[in-house]
C-alpha cells in the first residue's frame, strides 16, 4: 500500500466528495454545492491510496469573531477515513499536515465542529463554545409578564433574506465571539442552503424578518415538519435565530411559539444566553440539551493571546503542555482592558494547564477554576481566579453555524 497526503486538484474534487459521503453516511445530491465554491481545494489534505482518496479534510479561510476583536482561522473542516483504513493513525497524519498548513498561512488558531467529542482534545482543540438544543412544547407555552410585546415578523422570501440579514448578520458578528465571516457565496451555498435532500421530511425553508430603523433587527429561518393526528403534532425546526434588539427577539420567538397544527418548536445551535428563557413564563418550558459547539485551537500562543481583549488587568506566567507539542512552553501575559502583551520566557508559571484548556477559555466558555475543580487546571488559587476574571466575557461564545 502506498499512501500520499496532499491537496487535490480541482479534477479530484469528485473522488474527494465521494469519499466524504462513504463515511457520513449521505449519497451527495445532484447539484449540492456546500464545498465546491467555498473550500479552497490548495487547503485540502487527503491521504491517496494507490491514486484513490482514503482519507480527506480541508480548511476554510475564515475570519473569527474573539473577544474584542477578529482573528485570521483555519476553519477544520471534511475530516473523514473510509471505513476500510480507519484505525491506522490517518487521522493523526492528514491533522499533521492540516495544522501545519494553518500555521503556514499565518492564522493564530483554527477552529472546527466535531463529529465526536472525544476526538480533538488530542490534537489541542479544547471545547470553545457550548450551545443548547431547544425544545418548547406549544401548548404550554406562555409569555412572560415582563417580556416586551413582541415586534410585528413578515415572511419574505429566498431572495429578500439574502439581501436583509447579512447586514443584520455583520453588526452581530462584530460583537460576538463564535461568529465569522459568510461570503455571498457561503450565505448562497451554505447558511441558506435548502436543497431537497437536506429537508428530512420537512417543508422548504420559511424566511421570517423584523424590520428595524436601518435594515431589519431580527432574522430567522425554519422548516414545518407535519404530522397529522387529530390534534396536529407537527413541529417547527428552527434553524436561525438572531436579533438585535429585545423586541426583536421577542417578536421572532412569539411568532415560531405561536404556531397551530404544531405540537413543538424546537432547534439546535441556540446560545447558552438565548433570551427566550426569560421571555417565556417560567424557565422550564423550554427545555435544553447542552452540547459542545465550536472547538478552537491555538496555533500560536502569543499571537492569539494578543489578538483578544480582557475584561480585567492580568499579569501571569502560564506553563502550557500541547499535546502535539508544537506550543508546549512557558508564557509570560500582561493583558488589561487596554491591550495585551504575551511572550515565552523561561521564569516559574503560576498556573499549568493543557492546551486544550487554554483554547477552550480562549473565547471565554471554560471557566479555569471549574477545570481546577477537576484536576485538570493546576496551580496558585488567585492566579487561577484573575484567568476567570481576565478571560471571561460578554456576550458568551456562540457559533451560529456548523462547518
Ligand atoms: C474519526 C475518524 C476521522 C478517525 O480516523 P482514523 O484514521 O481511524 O484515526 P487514527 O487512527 O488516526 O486515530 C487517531 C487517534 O484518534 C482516536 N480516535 C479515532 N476515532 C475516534 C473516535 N471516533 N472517537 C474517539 N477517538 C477516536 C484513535 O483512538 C487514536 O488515538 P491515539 O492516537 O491517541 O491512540 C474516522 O473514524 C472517521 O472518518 N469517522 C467518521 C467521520 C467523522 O467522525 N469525522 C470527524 C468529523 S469532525
């Protein structure tokens, strides 16, 4: 057997997509274009086997919303071994050359969804963001005393959502951790993808506004799945939410509550922070699922650390171990509201931890002394407690789309 990692040329995007739907499971539909136009195929690192791909992954060029600021990221993505060669340490070589290309193109972290959680944390990936898989059951849903009205929603159509909620899209994205930048093409081929196949039994997908002074305040999309019985239990699939304004949020979450022949309403990927716990009368008629949501990794310490911006002044030394150990070291970090600065050094850290810890407060989810808590931090109690502070931030990481 001789195997060969490298990138594919646009001839083998084909053989690269076949492999992709051997191992998710899906016959790629006639006409799916969610990597063609976005992935560039230079990024792509599959392992060939006698000329045939085995093995595939990519990295898209995003660009990261961090606290404060936006960072260059080497968005993880297409990681598949044909259920023929799993097992033999694939994985481990095409991650190899995938971060070895994202430092190449001089990105401070990369970032990916996993298909598994137990699959990164080895590679340096920590747990970024966390989101909630929502459920609310129609009937008993009522609003809260002291919700706002909600604001009027229309329904528009394909064309109007792809002119309306990019800009809406952009002014959130300046603000909160988790989000990154969509082309017109990615809006197009990705973010408001609605082929046939990807319906699951479900309608096309309804494109609900609200219209704001500048533009509109709110955005979301969902698809009805029916169910017919004598009381109808169908359900509405949410699969945007994002606004603005508390009106806003309160007139889209009204609307898909409000529905008839419908028994839930419910989706994934909504923030920890979503307000539509409080705009419900009592918390627990939304029930949610916690699941891990983005995953980053720091390429390179300094850099990343510098990038963002910190709640509280802080002046440490962290001693990180990489799993990979490409950024094992020492770190010296001065950081305050002002600015950050962040260097190796050879002096005595105050605090220990694993890079995938460091990643996974990076955005500001983990909170380190939590991790103390579990072993897996270790070090000086107040050192540890000014990373909580310094690091934490608002609005928490939320990653609206899997990629
Ligand atoms: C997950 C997948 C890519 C692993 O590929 P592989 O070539 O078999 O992995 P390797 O042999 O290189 O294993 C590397 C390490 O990951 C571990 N690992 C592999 N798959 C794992 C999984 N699903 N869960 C937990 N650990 C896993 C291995 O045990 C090994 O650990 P070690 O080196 O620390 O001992 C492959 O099984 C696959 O394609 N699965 C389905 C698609 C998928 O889940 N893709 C990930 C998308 S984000």
């Amino acid at each position: 057997m001789s195997l060969e990692i490298r990138a594919i040329e646009p001839g083998e995007f084909e053989d690269m997509r076949r492999a992709m739907g051997l191992v998710f499971g899906s016959d790629p539909p006639q006409g799916d274009s969610r990597f063609e136009r976005v992935l560039p195929f230079d990024r792509t690192r599959c392992v060939f086997d006698d000329g045939q791909i085995v093995g595939t992954s990519g990295a898209f060029s995003l660009t990261m919303t961090v606290p404060g600021s936006q960072v260059a990221c080497g968005g993880t993505t297409a990681v598949a071994v044909l259920p023929t060669h799993r097992r033999r340490g694939l994985l481990r070589e095409m991650m190899r050359a995938h971060l070895d290309d994202v430092r190449e193109h001089g990105e401070p972290i990369a970032a990916l969804w996993a298909s598994d959680s137990a699959i990164y944390g080895r590679f340096g990936y920590g747990c970024a963001s966390i989101c909630h898989d929502i459920e609310i059951e129609i009937g008993r849903a009522r609003w809260n005393r002291l919700a706002p009205d909600p604001a009027p929603a229309r329904l528009v159509d394909r064309a109007d959502a792809l002119e309306l909620a990019p800009p809406l899209y952009d002014r959130l994205r300046a603000v909160t951790p988790g989000f990154f930048d969509r082309t017109p093409v990615w809006w197009e081929d990705r973010s408001l993808r609605d082929s046939e196949p990807y319906r699951e039994g479900g309608t096309g997908l309804r494109y609900v506004v609200v219209d704001g002074e500048d533009g509109i305040d709110g955005f979301a999309t969902y698809r009805t799945k029916p169910a017919w019985d004598l009381h109808g239990a169908g359900r509405v699939v949410l699969r945007d939410l994002f606004a603005a304004t508390p009106e806003a949020w309160s007139g889209l979450w009204s609307l898909l509550v409000n529905q008839d022949l419908v028994k839930t309403t419910g989706g994934g990927l909504r923030p920890t922070w979503d307000p539509v716990f409080d705009l419900l009368a009592g918390t627990r008629r939304a029930k949610a699922t916690r699941l891990d949501a983005l995953w980053v990794r720091l390429m390179d310490i300094p850099m990343a650390l510098e990038a963002r911006s910190y709640s509280s002044r802080i002046e440490l030394i962290i001693g990180v171990s990489d799993p990979i150990g490409d950024v094992s070291g020492s770190y010296r970090l001065q950081a305050g509201t002002e600015g950050a600065e962040c260097a190796p050094t050879t002096d005595e850290p105050s605090v220990w931890l694993d890079l995938e810890d460091l990643s996974s407060g990076y955005m500001g989810h983990a909170r380190f002394r939590e991790l103390a808590r579990s072993g897996r931090v270790a070090g000086d109690a107040a050192s540890i407690a000014a990373l909580d502070s310094a690091f934490s931030w608002d609005p928490g990481p939320w990653c609206p789309e899997i990629f």
